[in-house]
C-alpha cells in the first residue's frame, strides 16, 4: 500500500532561482561552542515537568536544595541573595 503523502508531491526538486554551489560546504557544529557558552539546558522527567513549569520555578526548587544541603557557602559574595532573617529586638 502506497503512502498517499508521498503520492501527492509532484516533485522535490528545488526552485531554479536556489542555487546550491553558492552555499559553499556545510561545516558541522560551526556554531555549537557559542550556542551552549551562557546556555544550561536539561530535560526534565515528566512528572517533574508538570510541576516545575517553568525556569523561575525550577530555579526556585535548586536553590532550596542547595541550602538544604549546606552548600550555600559555596555561593561568592557578589551573588548571593540578601538573607530573608528578621531581627526580634527586645523590648
């Protein structure tokens, strides 16, 4: 049985006004290093993803975790996030 998509192309050759021999050679990954220079993406699983909808919330949940495990000294002095600790004076 014939796909009926593939039927219904007339052709898949490109327009005469494409001409293919000023592209030059394609070079793989030419781009790769500064694509991924200031980017960190990961895959969520999906049960995470439905909880986690979007990059504020994600990196709300990893800086929770990373205080919880002590690791926030590990944190530079220009980067870290003002203390939330109030101060109960006594009267």
């Amino acid at each position: 049985m014939k796909n009926k998509l593939s039927t219904s192309r007339t052709s898949d050759a490109l327009r005469k006004e494409y001409d293919l021999s000023r592209l030059g050679p394609g070079v793989r990954g030419k781009y790769y290093q500064q694509a991924v220079a200031g980017t960190n993406l990961v895959l969520l699983e999906p049960e995470l993803a439905r909880i986690l909808r979007d990059s504020k919330s994600v990196n709300r949940a990893l800086r929770l975790l990373v205080d919880a495990a002590g690791a926030s000294t590990l944190r530079s002095a220009a980067t870290r996030r003002p203390s939330k600790k109030t101060t109960h004076s006594a009267d």
